[in-house]
C-alpha cells in the first residue's frame, strides 16, 4: 500500500485530518436531522410537520437508528469486494445529500405526497450511511502500517471531530428550525453533507493518495501467491475471535452509557436542583455535557498514548478501564439518588449529574475510539471493512437493549437501577482483566511494535 507522504500535523497524517473533515461534516449532517426529526414528525402546527403521535414518531426514530447501524455491514462487504472505500463514500455521501435535501423540500412542492417523499429521504440516508460509515474508519487505519503505535491516538482525534460535529449540529440545526421552521433545519443537514462531499472531492487525492482506491479484497487477493482469495489463517481466526468477544463487552458499555441519554435526561428534567442564582438551567443542555468533554479529553487522552510508548495499555485492558469508568460515573447517580434519600421530591446537586457525564465520557474515550482501531488492526485485509460494518452491529443491539432496560425499569426506582448498571460495568471489566492474557495472544503481536513479535507472527502464518 503506497502512502501519499505530503508531510504531517501534529505528529499524524495529513489524510487523517482530511478525514476528520468528512466525518465532522457527516455527522454535523447525521445530527441535525436526527436532533429535529421527532419534533417534526410530532408537530401538529401550520409549521409544516406531519402531526404523528410520540409514540409513532419513536418508533420510527427506533427502526431507523437501527437501520443505521445495520446497513454498514452490508456497505463494508460492497466496498471491500466492489468499489473500493473512496468510491463507497462517495456514493454514500452523494445519497445521504439527496435525502437530506428531500427532506427539507417544502409541502407547498410535496404535498399531497408529504409522507411519501419522507420516507424516500429517509432511505436515501439510510443507504448511504450504509456505505459512508463503515468506510471513513477503516480508511483512517490505513493510514498507519502495522505497528504503528499512533494508531489509537488518531482514532481518539478522528473520534473528536465526530463530537464538535455532533455539538455544532444541536446547535444549528435547531436554531434554524426555530426561526424558520423544520424545513430549514434539514437544509443544514443537506449542506452539512455538501461540504463533507466537497473536501472529500477536492483534496484527498492530495493527503490520502492511493489509499482506499482498490478494494480490499483485490489488494489482498495480489498479495497471495495464487492471486486468488485464500481462507483464513490460524492467525487471522484468533484475530476475528478477539474482535467477537470484544463486540460483546461493548453491547455492554453501551447499554449502559445509553441508559444515560433516556433516564439521565428525565432525571436531570424532573430531580436536579437546576439553579444558578436566579437563573435555571436547561435540562438539554446536560446533553451536551457530553461532546464538550470529548473535545477537552481526547486530545489529552491521544497524547497520553502515544506519551506512553511501550508502556501504553493494550486494547482489553482499556476496555476494563471504560468500564470502571462508566460504573464510576453511576456512582455519582447512586450518590444523587442517596442525597434524595427515597423522597422523590427532593432536588438533588448538579453535580452529580456533570461527574457522571464526566466518567461516562472517559470512559467512551477508552473504549470507542480504541475499538475503531483495534478493529482496523485485527481484520484481516480483504473483511476490513465488513467487520467495521459488524462493530457498529454491535451498538445496534445494544442501543435496541439500552430501550428494552430504559422501558422495564420505572418500577424499580433509580436506586436499583444506577446501582444494577453500576455492578454490572465491574464485574465486565474485572472479566476483561482476567481475560486479556488470552486476548492478546489471541492478536498474535497486532498491538505491539516489538519486532520479535513480528518475527513470531511470520513464523505462525509460514
């Protein structure tokens, strides 16, 4: 694979800061729509919404969150056998423009056909994401060789452009929808994806040269001495084991961490003493807690990686660390949920809440961005993109189970519920301690830039 070298930033890649681009923009675009989406299907006024029930305007939201996080197992395979990585973003960018700017058509153009021309934005966006998504990460990795130990630090970087676009699209997509109706919310999204086209088009022949231009599977293919696909290695079977059991711990931490959006969100609404001085504090603006404390950590956190050198922890053992952090960050809710003392009418500290956001992003820090990479090391060439595909499967099912918990448990009062998470996170991570030993031989040396391991991995594969 021959690297376009046009020099570095901040110690990376050119390309990757090109690829931050896209994805900041992408996701500006994915956000915006996602932030107004149920508040238009909901709205019943002149403004142009469809005046659905909240309870049909969920569901919908839930079928197409999980069709976004399913349809990249499919554009994974596309790209990896067909067209290419660059070529899928491009399609897939091209898509998601045309259903975001169906969306924002206005009903004096659609209408009778309002609902119709909904649900072919809808799948606009749906296929499209389906070949942009899986791809972006993996051409992020193939920016590294193997070994390379900047690796996860990069993902953590590309991980914070996710976040400024998220926390930039609440933002302006909402006030726009405010001021001048639902409509012109969807025309930021539409133009949020236009320039995510645009720096993709324009500059990455120039940072990213070759890279992602042949499919994976033709690359890997050129490689063997048969110039032909080969079943998998002994090497390359541990090495999917790995991401598998991984992929499990995940739909863990996100099962929990989800839980935080749905009933963090009505605690912070309904049992936080908002007030400062006279002024009270939105209960959304809890929400972007979140993003501002990945754009303040993840540098530090991506440094402290690469500061680390050999001493850096591995991948299972920074998932143990998400855990603990993530049960860290529902001790803060236990505590808040102590000072109530069982009487629900009694307002409870901020800063319970801003600890808990604090510890839950830590510990998405450790673990998201790090599995982006880990992925990206252990797939063998030619699935690369598949097995991204299969990464964000994995939130799908958590994210489905996150709902199925948030539904069930209203019974129990938060006490049990902060407290059952929070065991539940402990007892992963003391698990993925205990296990990473296995795990690590498991890569075979994909984590370690030590050149005996290498050796070693040759001989295995010889």
């Amino acid at each position: 694979m021959s690297h376009n070298n046009s020099g570095t930033l901040l110690g990376h890649p050119k390309g990757l800061f090109l690829l931050f681009g896209t994805e900041l923009w992408e996701r500006f675009s994915y956000y915006a729509m996602r932030a107004i989406l149920v508040l238009y299907l909901t709205d019943k006024t002149i403004d142009g919404g469809l005046g659905w029930t909240t309870q049909e305007a969920l569901s919908l939201y839930g079928i197409y969150t999980g069709l976004v996080y399913f349809t990249p197992l499919i554009g994974g395979w596309i790209a990896d056998n067909f067209l290419g990585q660059r070529r899928s973003i491009i399609i897939g960018g091209v898509l998601m423009a045309i259903g975001q700017f169906t969306l924002a058509l206005p009903h004096s153009v659609i209408d009778p056909h309002a609902v119709k021309a909904f649900y072919v934005g809808l799948t606009f966006l749906i296929i499209g994401n389906g070949l942009f998504k899986p791809n972006i990460s993996t051409m992020v990795g193939d920016l590294y060789e193997e070994g390379d130990n900047r690796r996860d630090g990069a993902f953590t970087i590309f991980y914070m452009g996710i976040n400024i676009g998220s926390l930039l699209a609440g933002v302006i997509a909402g006030t726009a929808s405010a001021v001048y109706g639902w409509k012109a919310g969807f025309l930021c999204a539409g133009f949020g994806m236009l320039f995510s086209l645009l720096i993709q088009l324009f500059f990455a022949q120039r940072y990213l040269g070759n890279i992602g231009t042949v499919p994976a599977a033709v690359r890997d293919a050129a490689k063997n001495a048969s110039g032909k696909k080969e079943p998998l290695t002994k090497v390359e079977r541990d090495r999917l084991k790995v991401i598998m059991v991984m992929c499990t711990f995940v739909i863990v931490f996100w099962a929990g961490f989800e839980q935080a959006g749905g009933l963090m969100n009505i605690y912070s609404q309904e049992y936080t003493n908002r007030m400062i001085g006279s002024f009270e504090v939105p209960a959304a603006w809890f929400q972007s807690l979140n993003p501002f404390f990945i754009i303040i950590c993840a540098p530090i956190l991506a440094s402290l990686w690469v500061k680390m050198g050999k001493k850096e922890p591995n991948s299972p053992v920074k998932f143990a660390l998400a855990m603990f952090s993530l049960a860290l960050g529902f001790a803060c809710m236990i505590g808040a949920a102590l000072e109530q003392g069982g009487d629900m009418t009694v307002k409870t500290s901020m800063l319970w809440l801003i600890g808990a956001y604090f510890f839950h992003t830590i510990g998405e820090l450790c673990l998201s961005p790090i599995g982006l990479s880990m992925v990206t090391k252990l797939a063998p060439l030619r699935l690369a993109s598949l097995m991204m595909g299969a990464w964000f499967g994995a939130n799908a099912i958590a994210n489905y189970i996150a709902g199925e918990i948030g539904s069930r448990i209203g019974e129990a009062g938060p006490l049990a519920i902060f407290s059952g998470i929070a065991i539940t996170a402990v007892i992963a991570g003391v698990l993925l301690l205990l296990l990473s030993n296995t795990l690590i031989n498991w890569m075979h040396g994909a984590e370690s830039s030590n050149d005996d391991e290498h050796v070693e991995v040759k001989t295995a594969e010889a």
